[in-house]
C-alpha cells in the first residue's frame, strides 16, 4: 500500500502475504483524491472510512489535512495493519481504528461525518442496501458526501441522492448527497 499524496506521500506499507482485503488502485485513489481535493477543504473535514481493509483512504485523507478520520474494520487482522501504521506514521490524534463490523457501527454511531468513504466486498449481498443506511440516518452530516466504492455489476444511478459515478478501469466511486454540489 502507497500512500498518493499529500504530507506522507510515497510512504509504503506492506501487509503480510495472507491479506484478504482488495485495496483501492493508486490510480482510482488519485483521481478520487483529484476531485475531492478541488472540490472541498479537506482541512476542515471530518471523515469515516468503513470496510477499511488496509486503510489506503483513510490515510490519504490524513495525509492530506483531515484532522478527523475514523476507520471501521472488522477483521483482526487487517485492524491491527491499520493500528501498526497509524503508530508508524504518528497520527493517534488524528486517525481512530475500530474493530467493529461497519453496519453495526452504523446502526449504533452517534458521531456525524463530513465524507463517509465506504468499500464493502464487492460480492457483499447487501452493498445495495448501504447507500440509505447511511444516508437514512444521521451519520452523514446534511451537506456531506457519501463515496461508496463497488465493481461493475451495481448501478445506484437510479437512487434520489445520486449525484456521480466515476469509474477507473475495475472501481467504482458512486457519489450521493442531499445538496447538489
């Protein structure tokens, strides 16, 4: 995993050889990272990243300047990898890694979010679900952005909050909102 851009780019972590998660290309985080970057101040920007995996987007936005940044992931392993590179980047006060399945999080949170970045399995029966999840609740402040990443084979161009998609060979970024842009 390499960090884009921003105050850690460059860095790389490697997670061990057994790793299950699929994480994000470098080139559809940097497209991504493009467009939110001329978009939004990421500096002012609290953030939630669910399904976590190595947490390539949760440190791209901490590189990046977003002071809050919690990350959502279930498997052991794969939040350790995530606890052992927020102690070697330094960013305790900015990144918190918890080891929780994300729809129970989402059900139980009281916190609010300015971007919610969600990268479920692709093959996950209920991906077509999470989209009002999120947005059904409070977990998404009101004129937030929720990112949900997802192979070919979903199409959320139909939901009411559906603002974009755009796509980077085999990832998906399907954008939802309350408020147009």
């Amino acid at each position: 995993m390499r960090i884009i851009g921003g105050a850690f780019k460059s860095r790389i972590f490697r997670p061990a050889k057994n790793f299950k998660a699929r994480p994000t290309t470098d080139f559809a985080r940097e497209n991504l990272f493009n467009i939110l970057h001329n978009r939004y101040d990421l500096e002012t920007k609290k953030v939630l990243d669910l399904f976590s995996g190595t947490g390539s987007i949760s440190f791209e936005f901490v590189s990046r300047g977003c002071p809050h940044v919690t990350c959502v992931e279930m498997d052991r392993s794969h939040f350790q990898f995530i606890c052992s590179v927020i102690e070697k980047l330094g960013v305790k006060q900015s990144v918190r890694a918890l080891n929780l399945d994300a729809f129970k999080y989402i059900a139980k949170s009281a916190e609010q979010f300015d971007f919610i970045f969600a990268d479920p399995p692709y093959e996950l029966k209920q991906i077509s679900e999470i989209p009002d999840l999120i947005l059904g609740g409070q977990l998404l402040h009101p004129q937030g952005l929720l990112i949900l990443e997802h192979g070919k084979t979903n199409d959320f161009s139909n939901h009411p909050l559906f603002l974009e998609i755009r796509k980077y060979g085999s990832v998906h970024f399907s954008l939802f909102s309350r408020v147009a842009p």
